[in-house]
C-alpha cells in the first residue's frame, strides 16, 4: 500500500446518468480502517441510490479499497491526490459535485440510516434553507455508544432557525450545544460553496467553522437540526483533537492551523459586511484559537488587549470554561512553563477522560 499516490480521479459519470440531489464529501487523510464503514452507511440511505453521489477524496492508495469502492458502481468516485488541506480537499470535491446539496463525511464518522431522507424533507421546504447543521451520537473506535461524550459536548435539544440577515441572539445557545461543531454533520446547497471558493479553498482546519461563517453572511436561512443523524467516532486520531498520550504537539498544530483559518474568515466576513452573528462567531473562533496558542505554546504572546477582547466574548457566550482560560492567561504571564505543563495536562486529561465510556462525569476546559 502507498501512503501517498499519484494523482487519479475515476472516470466521470455519463451524459445519461441522473444528476443526483445529493453529493457526499468523503474525506481520508493518512487514515484507512474506517473508510469502508463510512462510504457503506452512505450506501444503506433509505433514498434512491440514484439521488446520491459518493466522493471519496483520499490522500492513499490500497488496491483492495480502491476495487470495493469501485465495485459499488458510477455513483462513488474516488480521487486519490496527495491534497494538503482540508480546504483544497472540499474545493476539489465542490469541482467534481452535480448534487443541488452538498453533505461532509469524515472517513470515521458515519451517517444513520434516515439522515438524508430527513435533509431533503428540510430543503425542499425551505427554498431559503441553505445550510442544515444535526446533531449526533457518539461512538468509539468499535463503534460502541459512548454516552460521556455528551457531558463534554451536548447536543442541541431542539432545532433552531436563523432567517436572512438575523442578529446574534441565538450565538450563546449555539455554543452551548455545539450546534456548529464537526463537518460531518453539516449539509449545505453545493452553490453557496462554490461562492466562498476562494476562501474555502485557503481553510486549513476548522472546516466546520468555516462553513457555519459563510452561510451566516450569504443571506440564506441556518438551520441547527436536533435530529441524531450521525455517529462521531471518539478515539485515538480523532480529528477533533489529538486525545491519544504524547500527541500534545499535534494538538498545538492543529490551534496553529484554526488560527490561520480565523484569519481567512475574518476576510470572508469583512467582504460581506453587516452580519452581526457572523462577525461575532468568527471573532471570538480567532480569539479563543488565539488564547489557546498561548496557553499550549511558552513561545506564544498574547497582547493584552486581546485578553481584554476574549473577555467581552465570554460575557455573551456564556461558556464558563472560557473564563478558566481567561484567568490561565494571568498564571500564563507569571509562570509561563509552568502554566503550560498545567494546561495541557488539564486539557488532554479531560479530553481523554471524556471519550472514554467509564469516563468520571463532565471533563473540565
């Protein structure tokens, strides 16, 4: 198996073939053993195969893979390029999409049985809608329930919708449940992603975040679905974050990367100025990536008045987490090596905690 191949594309569907409703991203970086799995749960949709497109854009060959997935027909293609970002991955795949709707998969997620059946019912009412965000289970790395996962992130406990042009008042809500978080969840009308290429194509982490932006500033409706149509996978490499023991560097390179991702958002934003929530919640991902940085980091720095504008942040998203990274902060100034030890013992230990199913009860930030 090579763990980086050359650049192949399965051919395009035919001139005949149906132009699907839906196209799914499925996306596999350096990770193998869950692909089958993921691509499969799209397959058992209860809609008509006919109304899917799979696009398995991996950065690996494996010859067995590669003949399953071609054995299931024109309807999943696989692009196999040495991609170096999630951005350039959802470009790519936004290139090859016919689909009116475009879903994210990460290669160990999965999607439930009626999650697309259930998106087409909210698109087709709502000419308006433009990108739908449900919530979803967790599982572990054999795909058991972990029920601690929902003490760390809880799921939204009914559907909320943002119309055209709607202020904040909803952002606390949506950070208490984390109803922007894990791209696998999110579904948007392919068109809007294709306006923000320029942007999306420069997002180097945060894929989730991104897309929760740039809908929020297209004047199109946001819905944050209470529906559990998929399984988020908990464990070792999980994209989330870098959870497994001695991958405390990775971590901080994934911060690194969601800092680089605010900044491309906050252009995003400013080229379509007046949307108050979307320049709030890309503001205080910046701010937040930023504090992170410097509590993972000794090198870091961190001005303080950007400690005084990730405080005005706190008060409206009403997260007491925040405010133990804020009062970090200070230790951090006084104590800078011994901060960060501290910090990121907390933070890896209440991450790990957290996916485990015997896990101790809510973790801490």
């Amino acid at each position: 198996m090579n763990d980086v191949a050359a650049d192949t594309t399965s051919a395009a569907p035919a001139a005949s073939d149906p132009t699907p409703y839906f196209s799914v991203l499925v996306t596999a970086y350096r990770r193998r053993q869950y692909l089958r799995e993921a691509v499969q749960s799209v397959l058992d949709q209860t809609v008509p195969r006919s109304d899917v497109e799979i696009l398995v854009v991996k950065d690996f060959a494996d010859p067995e893979l590669d003949a399953w997935l071609a054995a299931q027909g024109p309807s999943v293609r696989t692009v196999t390029e040495d991609i170096p970002g999630i951005g350039q991955m959802l470009v790519r795949a936004l290139d090859l999409a016919r689909g009116e709707v475009f879903c994210f998969l990460d290669d160990d997620d999965r999607f439930r049985p009626g999650k697309l059946a259930g998106l087409r019912a909210l698109f087709d009412r709502d000419a308006a809608l433009g990108l739908v965000r449900n919530s979803y289970g967790a599982i572990d790395a054999e795909g058991r329930a972990v029920p601690t996962w929902e003490s760390f992130r809880p799921q939204p406990p009914f559907s909320a919708l943002w119309g055209r042009g709607s202020g904040p008042l909803l952002l606390p809500w949506l950070y208490r449940y984390g109803g922007y978080i894990n791209e696998s969840t999110i579904s948007l009308r392919t068109a809007i992603g294709r306006r923000w290429r320029p942007w999306l194509d420069r997002v180097t982490a945060s894929c989730d975040v991104s897309l929760f932006v740039v809908a929020l500033v297209s004047d199109v409706d946001v819905r944050v679905e209470s529906e559990r149509w998929n399984d988020y996978r908990v464990h070792a490499s999980t994209s989330h974050v870098a959870i497994a023991e001695g991958q405390e560097a990775l971590d901080l390179r994934d911060v690194q990367k969601s800092l680089a991702t605010a900044e491309v958002l906050a252009e995003a934003v400013a080229s379509a100025p007046g949307h108050a929530a979307a320049f709030r919640m890309s503001e205080s991902f910046r701010l937040e990536s930023r504090v992170v940085a410097f509590l993972l980091d000794p090198q870091a720095r961190l001005p303080f008045a950007e400690w005084l504008r990730f405080g005005r942040t706190i008060l409206w998203r009403q997260q007491a987490y925040l405010g133990t990274l804020w009062l970090y902060c200070v230790r951090r100034w006084l104590r800078p090596e011994a901060t960060v030890r501290a910090y990121r013992a907390r933070r890896h230990g209440d991450l790990r905690r957290s996916a485990s199913a015997a896990g101790p009860g809510p973790p801490q930030p």
